[in-house]
C-alpha cells in the first residue's frame, strides 16, 4: 500500500502546522515521529507482548487522527517498560497533567489491572530514562 498517495501538503504551505499531537511539528525538519507502548516488565513476555498491543489498538481507537499521523508521517514505534502497574498509573497521571494524550489498557483477564499505556509522540520526554522492553540479556 503506497501511503504517500494519501497525506499531501502542498509546497507553498506554511513550514509549522499544528498536528493531531500536542504540539506544533516542524514539517520541514521532521523526520522521526515515535509512537510509545508502555508495559509492566513484571508480566510474563508473552502477556507483556499482548498488553502492548492491546495498549496500542487502545489508541488508535481512542485517537484515529494522531495515529494515521503518526502511521503516515513516521511508523516508529518504542516499545518501553516500568517494573509494576503503580508505576505505569503514575507515568499515565504525568502524561494527563501534561496534556499528552495517552490511553491505559485494562487487561480483564488480570483482574482489570492495568496492564499498558501508550503515548502520542508528544509525550518523549516523559519515558526518555525508561528501559526498552523485552530485551534478552546477552
């Protein structure tokens, strides 16, 4: 599927837009627009795999406009993770208090906890220090 056919701009367009994410997007200079799963590294991999996923279609249903954005502009994904649900709550919190769109994921099948968070790329600075998830030690 040829996404460029879909998202045009034309050439005598202003250079700063407001995107469907937080903050104003240089169209000239942008190249890398991440998108971020977090997941509890307190889980099994195979249910932390699912719970970011989860966390994910979570977002795009919640915020189909930053998500084709970001799908057409950049595709990049950075899946993160913190130790234990608290920590994912708190992170979700941060991301509220500073207008960044997000979305927790609940899993039902573990007693509703919360289980994954993803962020529009606006919100980099708040996981900047966390750990990518699911690395396998050397």
């Amino acid at each position: 599927m040829n996404h460029s056919s879909r998202v045009r701009f034309p050439s005598d367009a202003p250079t700063q837009r407001r995107t469907p994410c937080s903050r104003p997007i240089d169209l000239q200079t942008e190249t890398d627009l991440k998108f971020y799963v977090i997941i509890r590294s307190d889980l099994p991999p195979g249910a932390q795999a699912a719970q970011a996923v989860h966390g994910a279609i979570a977002f795009v249903m919640a915020h189909p406009t930053i998500a084709r954005y970001w799908h057409l502009k950049s595709n990049n994904l950075v899946l993160l993770q913190v130790p234990n649900e608290a920590c994912l709550l708190h992170l979700a919190q941060r991301a509220q208090d500073a207008g960044i769109e997000h979305e927790v994921f609940r899993e039902p099948d573990f007693d509703d906890t919360a289980t994954a968070v993803a962020l529009e790329p606006a919100g980099a600075r708040l996981v900047s220090s966390l750990p990518l998830a699911l690395r396998v030690a050397a």
